[in-house]
C-alpha cells in the first residue's frame, strides 16, 4: 500500500514541498488502531524517507497523535 501511495505523493508534490503525516502514537490504552498498526515517528520516517523526502521535525499533534513533517527532496 506505501509503494502506490507514495507514488501518487510524488506525482502530485513538486520537489521542495512539505509532506507532513499525523499518526497515532505508539502507546497502548489509548484510542484508535491496534497497537500492532500504530507506527512510532522511526517507523513512519523510515517509510517515507527512502521515497526522497527529508525529515524536518516530529512534534505532538495533541494527547493521542504526533506529527512528522518532511520536505521533497
């Protein structure tokens, strides 16, 4: 699913733009997916990283998420 994905990411963003992608945090006992489908901000960087995109920052996006910001390269 990531491969056809981040194909069309790459077809629609020109190179210098910033992709960013909230995700829930990797915590058990808290809403959302099953733990096993959580992603921690190292998995998610090396999803998407490999597609030519640079990580610039990771923060918290509230009590149960964290946001991970990477620039096309």
């Amino acid at each position: 699913e990531v491969p056809a994905v981040m194909q069309e990411v790459n077809r629609v963003l020109k190179t210098g733009a910033i992709l960013a992608i909230v995700e829930f945090k990797k915590l058990e006992n808290i809403p959302g997916p099953p733990l096993s489908l959580k992603l921690s901000p190292e998995q998610t960087a090396a999803l998407i990283t490999p597609y030519r995109y640079l990580q610039q920052r990771v923060f918290e996006a509230g009590q149960y998420h964290y946001a991970a910001v990477f620039r096309k390269d």
